[in-house]
C-alpha cells in the first residue's frame, strides 16, 4: 500500500501500525540465524580439516616425508593447538603432528590488537621454519615472514602429500598393519621411492598410475600389497571432468550485422578438439556463454582463451565489438544449475528473435 505513514499513525489500529516494526525483528532475526549458521559452517570446515574421517580410526600413522624434522626456511602447514602468553603452540601436519611454537612477535609484522584475528585454535596455517633443535625436539615457527605466494605452494605441497598419506594409511588399515614402523616401511617402499628419483614426485606418479598401473612394477611390493595400492589410488585420484565457462559479449552493429557475429563465434568453435569440445550459447543479444568439459582444467582454461582471442580478433576485424564479462574459470554445480534456469527463462523469450540460435558444434559445420 501506498498510504503515507501519518494516516497510519491516525485511522489504522495498533496492530496495525506495529506491522513495520514486526518485519523489522523478523529480518533481524532471520540475519543473526543467518550469521550462526555460516558460524557453524566454518567451524565445521576447520574440524573437517583437524581430522580426516576415512583414516581416523586406523592406527598407524607416519610423518608425510621421509626427513623427520623439518628444515630452516621450509614453508609447512600446522594446525593451531592452544594459545598461550608466550605464543600459539601447533602440531605439524606433515611430520606426524610434533608440537611447535609460533612466538606472538612472529604473529604479525604489524602491532597486535587481536590475536583471535590473526590466530585461531582448531585452523591450519602456512608457517616457516626459524629454528630447529632436534636433540631437544625445540621448533620454532613464523607466521608473518610467509608471503602469499608461499601460502599457495604450501597448501598445494600439502594437499597432495596428505592425499599421498590417506592413501598409503588406507592400505595399511586394509592390510592390517598394527604398528607405525610396517606404514613406515610401506612408506619407504612406495611414495619416498619416488621421492627420492624425484623430489615430491609421488602425488604425481600415483596419479600416474590411474591409466599406467606399470609405473608401481619398480617398486618392491608384494603382489597383494600392489593389488590394494593401485586400487586405493585409483579410488581417490581418478580425475573428474570439470566444467570450464566463459560469458562473452559479441555484437556488430554494421552491415553485416548477424553475419559478422556468428562468422566471428565460428572462429572459436573451430578449436574445439575431441577432448574439449567448445559450446557457445546465448544468453541474451549481446550476451553468450562459452563452455567446454575436460579431465585438464588448466588446458581448458587456456583453450577457452584461444577462442575468446580468435572471436575477438575476428569480429573487430568486421567492425564490431567484443567485450569478456566473465574470464574462463571452472564452475561449479550450483553455478550451473543457475546457468540452467536463466537458460530456460531466455529461450522462450530468445525463439522469436532473429539470430537467436544456440551456436553448437553441429549448426555450425
């Protein structure tokens, strides 16, 4: 209702008027659940990340490399144990969880006024290595000397070396080794072999082995413990096929008009390869959206570019315009299924217009 707020105030009943205020509590209401439950989300991450449900209940358990302290000027992941008036004691994730201590100097390069804002128990951090006593098992940490770029190839290293150690303590529980010297030994015989022709080489030839098992022959293991290893591996590394998407927008307001812009979107469908195909598909003049499906997220980012700069390239040549709304990036399902519905809302309005086909592999040959 259009009614101004004094006629509220003079011909409804209360009840009435006491209407905004009520929504008013309902929204904030609904905000603060809102926020509790993204809250418990996050601590739900941070306790998916202390623990890993596949293996918790086995036994054994090893340090992820085969050095059992880490060195100086190491960047290593560690998780937040307690908090104290010295600094924040952790456990080293890669190395089978011995304590460390990040000093609260070494928190921040700038003045702390919350150490609950830098620093809190049950997360994992990227830290450096400062000092390592090994006879007195003494290891002392920094946060604040880790730059980003750090940050990102430690939590790579980590990822793929605790994929490494799922694996390996997997098969252990399968084979029912009772303690942490034959996981040890597995270890030996298996990821540090790699390890050692090349360093942190054993993620990647474990993927390897997903579609050239021979790669395991060089190793010395039984032939039950090669036949549970290779299975273990090819249960959690086989890879899944992403989506990769790029919005573009293509419109040739000249003579040539449609022409130019379906000429132009041809020139990107023409890379298209058996592996990744590309699709164009109009979401709405000028607007299209260019995907394609591969095993090789990297190659597929960079092939959705060739086709963006080929379009590119090609419709300013015919005097039209081109701009990227969205780079291309892997999407999710939510993202798709939101792509999916804007689809079926469009594609009623889009029939009727002229050059509002969708652009396919097939309609263009």
């Amino acid at each position: 209702m259009n009614t101004p707020i004094s006629v509220y105030n003079s011909t409804f009943p209360p009840c009435i008027t006491q209407l905004p205020c009520i929504r008013q509590r309902v929204f904030y209401t609904c905000d603060k659940i809102s926020q509790s439950f993204r809250r418990l989300l996050s601590i739900l991450k941070n306790l998916k990340d202390l623990v890993d449900w596949d293996i918790a209940t086995m036994a054994p358990s090893c340090r992820f490399y085969a050095k059992r302290f880490p060195q100086v000027d190491e960047v290593i992941m560690v998780n937040v144990r307690s908090i104290a008036e010295m600094g924040a004691y952790v456990s080293l994730l890669e190395y089978n969880n011995i304590e460390g201590m990040i000093l609260l100097s070494e928190l921040s390069r700038r003045r702390i006024r919350s150490i609950n804002k830098l620093i809190r128990v049950g997360r994992n951090e990227c830290v450096v290595v400062i000092r390592v006593d090994e006879e007195k098992g003494y290891i002392d940490l920094s946060k604040r000397r880790v730059s980003q770029e750090e940050m990102a190839q430690c939590e790579e290293k980590f990822a793929k070396a605790k994929a490494v150690n799922s694996i390996l303590r997997h098969v252990a529980h399968l084979l029912e080794y009772q303690h942490d010297e034959q996981l040890e030994d597995l270890y030996v015989r298996t990821a540090w072999a790699f390890d050692d022709e090349k360093p942190g080489s054993a993620y990647e030839m474990f993927k390897k082995a997903v579609s050239e098992p021979n790669v395991l022959d060089k190793l010395t293991l039984t032939d039950q413990e090669k036949e549970v290893l290779l299975a273990n591996i090819r249960r959690r590394l086989t890879p899944q096929a992403v989506k990769i998407r790029s919005d573009i927008e293509v419109a040739c307001y000249g003579y040539e008009g449609i022409d130019a812009v379906k000429g132009a979107l041809r020139k990107g469908l023409a890379l298209t390869t058996e592996d990744m195909p590309i699709k164009i598909n109009l979401i709405a003049p000028p607007l299209y959206v260019m995907t394609t499906q591969t095993l090789e997220r990297t190659e597929g980012v960079l092939l959705l570019q060739k086709a963006i700069n080929a379009i590119k390239e090609d419709i300013e040549e015919g005097g039209g315009v081109f701009n990227v709304q969205m780079a291309p990036k892997v999407v999710t399902d939510t993202e798709e299924m939101e792509l999916a519905k804007q689809l079926e809302k469009l594609e009623a309005a889009n029939r009727e217009v002229d050059g509002d086909d969708d652009y396919d592999e097939e309609e263009t040959k």
